[in-house]
C-alpha cells in the first residue's frame, strides 16, 4: 500500500500521486508497488528489499543521491499473529526502511506502525516534510519514546504477575515472565543498533545537519539512553524475578511432597499392624478385632504428633 502526504500550509496533507517535496509510505507493498517505485521514483531495488527483510539490522548506505536508513521499530506481537516460533515473545522489533532523495522522503515497512499513522494523521506537530532531516530526527524521536512505551507496560505486565507468585504452581506465570524476558533482549538489542545508526547520523556525513536540529538530536539521543538503561534496569529484575518464581514453585512443591509424604507414613502403620494380625500363624496375642484397630490409632497418633512437631503438615 502506497500513500503519499505533503505538509501543505503547516498541515500534512494526503496526495493523490506523488511530487517533489512529498513524503511516500509504503506499508507491505506489492511487488507491482515496488516496480513503480523503482521505475517512476528512481529508487534503489536493493534498498526498496532491504526494507522489506525482517532479518535487517539497523545500518546506513549511501548510494549516489540516496541516503538508505534502516531503524529498529517496537512492535506489539498481536494475538491473531501468534504461531508456535513466537508464541512467547509480546514485544519485538520490525526493521523501518527510510529512503532520502532530494525529492522524496521515503518509508518502508513490512507492517503498519502506529508510529507513522500518527504522523500522517497530523498529530505531531513541527512535521515538514521537505524538510528531510528534521522529519527523520521526528521520525526517531518517535521510535525511541515509543521503546520507553514498551518498557513502561513490560514494567505493569511483570510487577502484576508478581502478585501471583506467592501461591501459584503453575507454569503459566514463569512462560509469561520468559516471553517478557524473550522482549527484553529484541528491546535491548535494537537499542544499542539504533544508537550506532544515530551516532552515524550526528556526524553529519549523511544527511545535512543543521544548527536548528541540535536541538532535536540531543532530544533523540537522550530518549535512546534512557530507553537502553530502563531496558537494562527492567531485564535485571526480570532476571531475579524469574529466578525467585522458580525457587517458590520449587518450594511450594516441596511443601506439597512433604505433606504427602506424612499422609503415606501415617497411612502405612494400620497396614503394618493388620498385615502382623492378618498372618496365617497361631500364638498371636490378644487375637480379636479391637486389639489391631486400638494399637493402629494409637501409633497413627503419636507417629502424627511427631510429625506436626517436626512440621511436617505446613
């Protein structure tokens, strides 16, 4: 899918068609949609691919009069998009093409982000779109608030679950806490590659930097730092979270073997004094019913009370 907007007016603005100045997304595009654009825009078809890889790192090219950008995107793993490889994972990362020429500003994405349907709806503002570096360091600003978004609910999912662990046996808890864990790392190693892409952005050689966007770049770089330490912050409790969980199932089932193993002992002493009485043997003392039914109650009692001494029923 193909669209095309233009800040018209200090407002972004959906063309028909693209022109010089104009900002195209594409979003999936068929490959009659990247021909066109290889045809009629001039693109590179190794970037157009490139963009579409999910497998792409984040990095940067230059060709000739293109720039090529490639960025780390947050993405939220929705339920109908779930199969056995990710069934665990609720956040990961999807690789965001960006394509400068001195016409064109281009974006390329494998699946739609809210991220730039928020741009294009006009609701961020300063957005001009033929003003290519200031509408990239926008466009990453976004991205890098976006991760800090992503930590933030990673926090609620996992400080909720905690509340769980005191009673639960289960493992439904410790699979969520590892696909949390399993987000984590996407999260923290699509950071650091966006940092590297962005420290090659600030030197200018790229695309033109000017005064007025230091302003911007520092605002960039410092919601990347700050997204990387809560992302390492949130790992390292999510760590010792995972690591406490399991010690109290492994303790709860303890308790559980504990109890059941008293059960067993308490229930193998009446076996034991009708198994002597039940002998097919002549000499037996006092060989009536009574006798075995008292001798049993009174061991399962006293072999209870030390038991519950040795609190061996909690």
């Amino acid at each position: 899918m193909l669209k095309f907007y233009k800040t018209i007016d200090g407002h972004i603005q959906r063309l028909k068609q693209e022109e010089p100045g104009c900002w195209v997304m594409a979003v999936h595009p068929t490959e009659q949609e990247l021909q066109y654009m290889q045809m009629s825009m001039n693109l590179d078809r190794d970037f157009l691919s490139a963009s579409l890889d999910e497998e792409e790192m984040s990095r940067t090219e230059k060709e000739e009069d293109q720039t090529f950008i490639v960025v780390d995107v947050p993405y939220q793993v929705e339920d109908e998009e779930q199969n056995e490889e990710n069934s665990t994972v609720l956040f990961t990362t999807i690789p965001l093409g960006i394509i400068i020429t001195d016409q064109y500003f281009v974006t390329i994405s494998s699946k739609q982000s809210e991220i730039l349907d928020n741009i294009a709806a006009g609701m961020v503002r300063g957005v001009q779109t033929k003003m290519h570096t200031r509408f990239l360091l926008i466009i990453l600003l976004r991205i890098a608030q976006r991760f800090l978004l992503h930590l933030k609910m990673i926090d609620r999912i996992a400080t909720s679950m905690e509340s769980q662990m005191h009673s639960s046996m289960k493992n439904e808890a410790l699979i969520q806490l590892m696909s949390l864990q399993k987000s984590l790392v996407y999260i923290s190693t699509s950071l650091r590659a966006n940092e590297a892409t962005l420290k090659r952005i600030s030197r200018g050689n790229l695309v033109t930097l000017y005064e007025d966007d230091e302003d911007l770049m520092q605002d960039v770089l410092i919601e990347i730092h700050q997204a990387m330490e809560m992302s390492e912050i949130h790992t390292n409790i999510l760590t010792g979270t995972m690591d406490a969980y399991a010690s109290i199932i492994s303790n709860n089932l303890n308790i559980v073997m504990k109890v059941m193993t008293s059960v067993t002992i308490l229930m193998t002493i009446p076996n034991m004094v009708f198994g002597y009485y039940g002998m097919n043997v002549s000499g037996l003392q006092f060989p009536v019913w009574w006798v075995p039914v008292l001798v049993s109650l009174v061991l399962v009692l006293a072999a209870a009370a030390v038991l519950a001494k040795f609190k061996m029923f909690k």
